[in-house]
C-alpha cells in the first residue's frame, strides 16, 4: 500500500516593527489538488511533491498560504489557516510532510509555526511523523522541536538550495518510513542575534556554522538533520536569533553536545556576523567620479525581502543630489504607477515618488519626470535556483509597471514590491543592467547570486529604514534578555 503523506505550506517572514498588518488578502492561497500543479516546479513544494510521486506516495494536498515578507500577520489569517488545514486531514495517516518559514508572527502568536503545529499534532496523535523543510531565517523555537520530528532548514543564503532542502526533507521522510525509524528534534539558542547581512554562507560567521554543521552530519548516522538557524532579527518574539535544530534517532547527549558545539562557535564568532553599513556620505566619496563596469549600491535598511516597503528614497535621493548618470533604481509606488496610466510615452510629469509607507523616511520625493514605458510587470525568472525562485517558484508578478525618467537617472515604478533576487526584473521591462554604471537594489545578502556576476563593486549603505542593520536602533521588547548585540 503507498504511504499516505499529508502536504500543506506556510510561508511568511513577518517583520514586526512595521506599519500596518499583513492580511488575507496579500495571501496567494492554493488548496486541495490545485495544490499539485506546482509539482517539480522551482520552488521546495515543487521538489518535495516531485519526491513524492518518485517514492509512490499517496499525497493527500491540503492547503498552501505564501505572502511576501511583511507587517505583522492578522490573528484571523492563522486561525483561518488551522482552520482549512484540519479540515483536510483524514485518518489515517502515516506521515505529514510540511513547507514552512519559520518566522511568522500574529499579536496572538509569536510562535506562529508553532501554534499550526500543536493543534496539527492534537489531530493527528503523537506516533505520525511530521517531516518538512524551513527558511534558514527562521526564529526555530523549543515549540517547534518538541512538536515535530525532522524539519530541515536551507543551507545557503542566497537560498538558492531552497528546493534541494525540500527533496533532502522528503528523502529523509521516506527512510523514516521504510526503515520505521523515526527521529527527534532537538534545539539550543545561544544569545545570539545578527542583521540579514551578517548572514551571507559564503562568509564568516556563517561559513564556519555551516561547515560545522556538515561535519556532524556527515560523522554520524543517528543524526539525520543539523540545521543552522540564522534567525530573523526583525521579528520581535522570544526565541528571535540564532539557533541550533537536530533531527536524530541517537542519544539526547549525543545531540546536545553538537548543538553546544554549534553554539560555541556562534558566540566565539558573534562579532562577525554584526555586519552594519557606512553612511551615504562616505561611500559616495569612495566612488568618486565614473568608474568603468556596474557599482551596485546596496539599501539594506529597505531591504524588500526582508519586509521593508521597498519606497525608501534615502538613495534615491542621493542619487538626484549627486546627478548621478546612468544609473537606475526600483520604488514600488502602485499610486505612482496609477497616475501615469493616462499620459503618452515621452510626455513629462511631476511625481511625488516612494517614501509612502515607513515612518522612518523623509517622505515622497517630488521629480519631474518623463515616462519611458508602460505595461505588465509579470516575468519568467531567469534563475530557477535563485533566492525569488524558493519564494515564488518559476515566475513573478510586479503588477502594473511603469519606466520614467530624470535627467540620467531610470526608475522603474512597480505596483508590487519585487525582492530584487533576478535580473529578468530590469530586462522585462527592457532595460538591460549591464548597460547601466550604478543601479540600486533593495536587499541585504539574496541580491548576490544576480549581481556577483555582473557588478564591477558593490557597497552597502546606511539610509533610514525599518531594515536597518543596526539592531541597538530597534524598540525590541520580546526578545530574551540578554542578548548580543542589543547588550554587552
């Protein structure tokens, strides 16, 4: 008989220090056998669904909800969300497998993933084993551990092993029926919590943790899964940070001595991963006049895939100050966006751009402008391996689009804020980004695997925002006490 595996997702990173509340409605929600369609797509349901029908599994699909990161998510979207989720659960079972992120937040809940857990374990008894995958951001808690038996975090930040995470979860899942081993998950917190650019792997203090984690792995069998957990710092909740998660079937002390050997490390390195960004002034004059090849500036504290609104005008204001010359910048600005549907292409017009959202910003930025383009933001992503491809799968839509004008600057208007994870954003659009000398994103780390490969440099920089790099600027008051590097 083919094992009977339930499948469900859930999917936000919730930033807590912004305006507003991430609702229903910024939900794409996919239930029940529409759910399948996606199977071997790019994203990690893609992959574990594909791992699913190579193993002969009976899927039974439930219900996915996925938003972009955000404001606080409302109370009456996990409720809804539990709610859809049991109703599709029909005993037997004998597994669950499930696509988290690990960071979502509710003013009910500030353990969202592990509220749908409990009342997911209350339904389907103690015995079921309950597999799946999960951001490497995520604030993993001791709910989650207890609650679960193998969740397996990503390993690579840019998360471009988003969907192989999903197949090793699904592969693990499938020894566990095949052998009837089923293992525990075990979790340690070091007092220990970074921005999202001190969490690059391909650098200190990430690179070491990753490498750590590897060899624990590959040193004994009884440990099926070490992740390492670089936290969201943006969620204001208890466990916010770095922390440790091992699915093993050996002994509890075999476990807790890896995740301490984990720990140790974490805070050896903790200064390391405290990455914070200079001021506009000083990277400005390090670049000095033009210099050959692309320099792309870096807006972490707007960074989009963190949750921030991704209008900021802090560098698009240096930008039009400095009469900066081909060069380009992304504002989401839908009320911008609207206003242009009813000129001609090359007829000028005075915006008020960005600075909408965040109190931290200096507000929208009047430009006289001339409009370039209109159209359809949706595009096939050039990278199915990349950052937006785990959040997304094979295409993303910016909504109603719009290229303007001023002076030598580009700016491309979008009516849906766009992690800028792939180059087929600029190019859809028609501009082409190896054509410009300086070009913008609004990211901390995930930007790099697009723009390594067509950047001559690349500086972050500091400009007012709820992304801020600088975690001592932040009102925290959830997080335990003490903790690096809001304390000494």
């Amino acid at each position: 008989m083919p094992k009977r595996v339930l499948f469900a997702g859930l999917f936000h990173e919730t930033h807590t220090f912004l305006e507003g509340t991430t609702g229903l409605g910024d939900f794409t929600i996919v239930r029940d056998d529409e759910l399948l369609r996606c199977a071997g797509d790019s994203s990690p349901m893609g992959g574990a669904l594909e791992c699913a029908q190579s193993f002969g599994w009976e899927v039974l699909p439930a219900v996915d909800y996925r938003a972009s990161p955000g404001a606080m998510v409302e109370d009456a979207v996990v409720k809804l969300f539990c709610a859809e989720l049991l109703a599709r659960v029909t005993l037997p079972l004998d597994a669950v497998y499930l696509v988290l992120h690990g960071a979502m937040v509710s003013p009910a809940f500030d353990d969202v993933e592990g509220e749908v857990l409990a009342q997911l374990r209350a339904m389907i008894g103690p015995d079921v084993p309950l597999f799946g995958v999960f951001d490497l951001h995520a604030n993993f808690t001791q709910r989650m551990a207890e609650l679960s038996n193998c969740l397996v975090a990503y390993r690579e930040n840019p998360h471009t092993d988003a969907r192989h995470a999903a197949l090793i979860a699904a592969t693990l899942l499938q020894r566990s029926l095949t052998t009837g081993q089923v293992p525990k998950m075990h979790w340690q917190h070091p007092p220990v919590m970074w921005p999202p650019t001190g969490t690059a792997t391909a650098s200190e203090p990430m690179l070491s943790l990753e490498a750590l984690a590897r060899e624990l792995e590959s040193g004994s069998t009884d440990l099926w899964a070490v992740s390492v957990c670089a936290g969201f710092s943006f969620a204001d909740m208890p466990e916010a940070g770095v922390s440790f998660a091992i699915a093993s079937t050996g002994s509890e002390e075999q476990a807790l001595a890896a995740l301490q050997r984990l720990s140790d490390l974490a805070f050896a390195e903790k200064e390391k991963g405290n990455v914070t960004d200079p001021e506009v002034a000083d990277v400005f004059a390090r670049l000095g006049t033009s210099l050959p090849g692309l320099t792309v500036l870096v807006e972490a504290s707007d960074n989009i895939g963190g949750g921030a609104p991704g209008d900021g005008t802090g560098l698009l204001r240096a930008l039009v100050e400095r009469r900066v010359t081909n060069a380009a910048i992304c504002i989401n600005d839908p009320a911008a966006v609207q206003q242009l549907q009813a000129l001609n292409l090359g007829q000028m017009i005075t915006l008020n751009i960005g600075g909408h959202v965040s109190r931290l910003d200096a507000g929208p930025l009047p430009l006289a402008v001339e409009l370039i383009r209109l159209g359809e933001g949706k595009f096939e992503l050039e990278d199915k391996q990349s950052h937006l491809a785990s959040m997304s799968g094979d295409h993303f839509d910016m909504g109603s689009c719009a290229v303007v004008r001023h002076g030598e600057l580009t700016i491309l208007l979008t009516s849906i804020k766009t992690p800028p994870f792939d180059l087929g954003q600029w190019r859809s659009q028609g501009i082409e980004p190896t054509a410009l000398s300086v070009i913008v994103v609004k990211a901390a780390v995930a930007h790099r695997r697009a723009y390594d490969t067509i950047a001559a440099r690349m500086f972050w920089v500091d400009t007012p925002g709820p992304c801020t790099s600088n975690l001592k600027t932040l009102p925290y008051r959830k997080v335990r006490r003490p903790l690096y590097p809001l304390d000494s």
